[in-house]
C-alpha cells in the first residue's frame, strides 16, 4: 500500500509537468489532449515573440543578482545570529522570516509604496531590490542551519595556530558553510524565476520578468506557446538543480 500511495502522489506532482510539456509539442493552434499531430513551431513562436526572450532575460538577470545580493546580506547576519548568546538573537532570526511569511501581494505592494517614497519608483533597481529581500530568507536560514550543526572548535583551533579573523573567516568557517550559501542561493533563484505577484507591482515595458509577460499573453490570447515558454522555465529550474546535484549534492543539501 505504501507503493501505491507513493505512486499516485508522484503521479499527481508530475501528471500536469508532463501535461504541459506533451502539450507544448503540438501542431493545434489551441490547446487540447490528446495530441493529434506534434510540431515545434510554438517554440519558434517563442523566438519570434520579442517579450518572452527579453522578459528571460530580465529574469535570470534578476534572479542571479538578487541572489548575490542576497548572499552579500544574509550570510553575515545568519554568521553573526548563530554564535550570538543574547536573546534578540531568536528573534531576529524570526523576524528575517517575515518577507517569506507574510502574502506576496501585501508585500509587494508595501515595497511599492516604499521605494516610490525613496524616488527609485517602477525601476530595475526596485525590482532588483524586492526580489532580494525575498532572497535574503532563504539563504539566511539555510546558512544559520549549517553553521549551528558545526563545531565552534574548528574555528578556535584555527585562530589558535595563529590565524586572524579575516583567515579563519576565509579559510575556515566559508568554506564549510558554503553548501548553506550554495542552497540558499538555489531556492533563491528558483523562487525569483517563479515569481508574479512582487514582480507584477514593478514591471515596466523594460523590467517585465517572464511571468509578468506570461499573464499578460494569457489575457489576450490563449495559445500552446504558453506551454513551450513554461517548458522552456522548467528545464531552466531543472538544469540549475542538477548543477546542484553536480557540485554539492543532493546528501549535503538535506544537511542544510
């Protein structure tokens, strides 16, 4: 029973993955299944779509750079969080949660408001700005986890045999949190691609991400483009976990 169980659930995760892909393949000018005859052309129609590349590239734009960004942010707070004995600490670590745990749509909006008050108003730079603070949860909880599971002798002995603290910082304590950084970094970048209610406040004919051009396709027309564009997002996400899986591998990710 317990293969049955596992069977159907992997069915019901990869049944509309597979639908969609199937369905980018057809030659119909409309979307249905099953599929009479299978054609590349809605693929083509991605090339000759200008929105849909130059939102891509918006998009791994965005998603890198608020990842890095993100990096640059969080991994200092969660090294300084996890060795701090004070009881703020807790909460701190709590509250860094909250851009992740409150509705997309109430945070974006606030974003807006914010950043229209600091005159970046509907930019990149805004953009890039709200997708990091998206980011800075992720890797800032995948970071704290690693680096409370190592033991604080590593870095002790290190500063015993005579290393200072940018050396033991460099020499020691990044390189065995990086597995943290590296996995924070992936969902942050994931979460980024998939993106639409934040991205939707910010979006402008040039900062368009790919989701944002995606629903607006969708509201004038419905063609199975939209499945060859998604197919196109997915293998992106796919490629960026077996990256994952080359260089660190799946084993250390579940340890952060």
């Amino acid at each position: 029973m317990l293969g049955v169980y596992v069977a159907l659930f992997v069915l019901f995760i990869l049944g509309p993955i597979v639908l969609v892909v199937v369905v980018s393949f057809t030659s119909a000018s409309f979307i249905a299944f099953p599929i009479e005859s299978y054609s590349v052309r809605w693929y083509q129609r991605i090339v000759e779509y200008r929105p849909f590349l130059d939102s891509l590239v918006v998009s791994l734009k965005l998603a890198a750079s608020s990842a890095l960004l993100g990096a640059l942010i969080g991994v200092p707070a969660a090294l300084a969080l996890a060795r701090s004995r004070t009881r703020s600490a807790g909460m701190l670590s709590t509250l860094l949660l909250a851009p992740i745990s409150i509705p997309a749509v109430v945070l974006g909006f606030s974003l807006l408001y914010y950043l229209s008050a600091l005159i970046h108003g509907v930019s990149f730079l805004s953009l890039l700005i709200a997708h990091t603070v998206l980011a800075i949860p992720y890797i800032t909880r995948t970071v704290l986890s690693v680096y409370r599971s190592m033991s604080p002798d590593l870095e002790e002995a290190a500063a015993v045999l005579g290393g200072n603290r940018w050396q033991v910082l460099r020499h020691v304590t990044l390189p065995l949190v990086k597995p943290g950084i590296f996995a924070g970094a992936v969902f942050a970048i994931l979460t980024s691609l998939d993106n639409l209610p934040i991205s939707f406040f910010f979006g402008t004919a040039t900062t368009n991400t790919l989701p944002v051009v995606m629903l607006s396709y969708m509201q004038n027309q419905f063609d199975p483009s939209i499945a060859a564009i998604s197919t196109v997002q997915m293998m992106i996400s796919v490629l960026v976990l077996l990256l994952v899986n080359r260089y660190y591998g799946i084993a250390k990710l579940n340890a952060a």
